[in-house]
C-alpha cells in the first residue's frame, strides 16, 4: 500500500513544479527589471524550488518502476516530468553561458 502512495506523492509533487515553472517564466517575462515585483532573489527562490520539488518527485516515482500494479503512473509521472526537466535544463544553460 505505502508503494502505490510514492507515485502519487510523484505526481502531486510533479504539479508543483509545474506551477512554480510557470510562476517563474511568468516573472521573467513580467516586464522592465525595475518595475518587477519579483527581483532577482525571488526569481532564483522560484527557479530552485521548481529544480528541488522536480528532483523530489523522480525520487518518489522511481520505486514506483518496481511495482508492476504502480508502474503505469509511474510512467505518466515522467512523461510529466521530462520537458519540465527540459525547461529547467534550457534555463540553467541560458543563465550560465549566455
């Protein structure tokens, strides 16, 4: 029973970073620096909250891949999961090389 509750717990997790995702794009694009309501640190709490809550919700979905009752949402944890990975990794490229 506590199996099938990782992969749940995954994909609330997965939701999060979602929405903390588009919180911080949000911000990003919100418009000239000194007008933001959210300043450099707020955007750096976003962006590092949505990577913390992202590596959170692999580790709970991994053991979800063992089970074969639980590995289907497992699977859609994932699928979920991959282009919030990919944003994450585009943002840290972009932040650290351009």
């Amino acid at each position: 029973m506590a199996v099938i509750a990782l992969p749940l717990l995954g994909l609330l997790l997965t939701i999060t970073a979602w929405v903390l995702t588009v919180m911080t794009g949000a911000h990003l694009i919100s418009g000239p620096f000194e007008d933001r309501t959210c300043q450099t640190e707020c955007v750096r709490m976003l962006f590092f909250s949505g990577v913390g809550v992202t590596l959170g919700a692999l580790l709970f979905a991994i053991p979800g891949l063992l089970r074969p009752n639980t590995r289907t949402l497992t699977y859609v944890v994932l699928v979920l999961m991959a282009p919030l990975v990919a944003v994450y990794a585009t943002l840290f490229l972009i932040g650290n090389f351009a």
